[in-house]
C-alpha cells in the first residue's frame, strides 16, 4: 500500500457539491491507510475557463484545505481542456 501522490480533482464551477467534495476529502484522509502514508496531494481546481468558476483560493477556503497539516498539498487552477496548470501540477508532484 504504497504511495508516491494523490491527485484529486475538483470542479470548480459546481459549488452545490463542494459540501460533498470536503467530505470526500475528509473521508479520505481519515482512512487508515493514509495515516501510514503521508503522500503529497495536488488538487486540480478544474474548469477554470467556465464564469462561474471559483478561484483555488476560495476553494481551499471552502474546504478548508489549510487544515491539512500532515503532508505537503498544493491547489492549482486547470483546466483540462486546453491542459492548462496541469503539466505545473504534476512538476510539483514529482518533486
């Protein structure tokens, strides 16, 4: 049960499911499994390209993602479309 990376993507148009992506997210990190490992998480705050997008900052308000102590995290706007901020994202994984 080996980890090198967790990539989780998140809609960053569809704020009614945001309740349910923290919960995921939380779910996540309370799993046995990642209490052993403490892999690095990128969360691709994707359809950046859509109006109604929120930005990687009011998401990771939204969910609260500054409560993440345990391992090292990044948030980074994408959108998979035209590939943008992914190839970024996925430098920082690697590193």
């Amino acid at each position: 049960k080996e980890c090198n990376g967790i990539i989780f993507v998140i809609d960053s148009s569809d704020e009614k499911r945001m309740g349910v992506v923290k919960d995921e997210i939380n779910q996540m990190l309370s799993h046995a499994d990642m209490g052993k490992n403490l892999c690095p998480m990128l969360f691709l705050a994707n359809k950046m390209d859509l109006q109604d997008a929120k930005t990687a900052s009011e998401i990771k308000s939204t969910l609260k993602l500054d409560q993440i102590k345990d391992r090292p995290w990044i948030i980074m706007e994408t959108n998979a479309i035209k590939g943008d901020g992914i190839l970024e994202g996925i430098k920082w994984l690697r590193q």
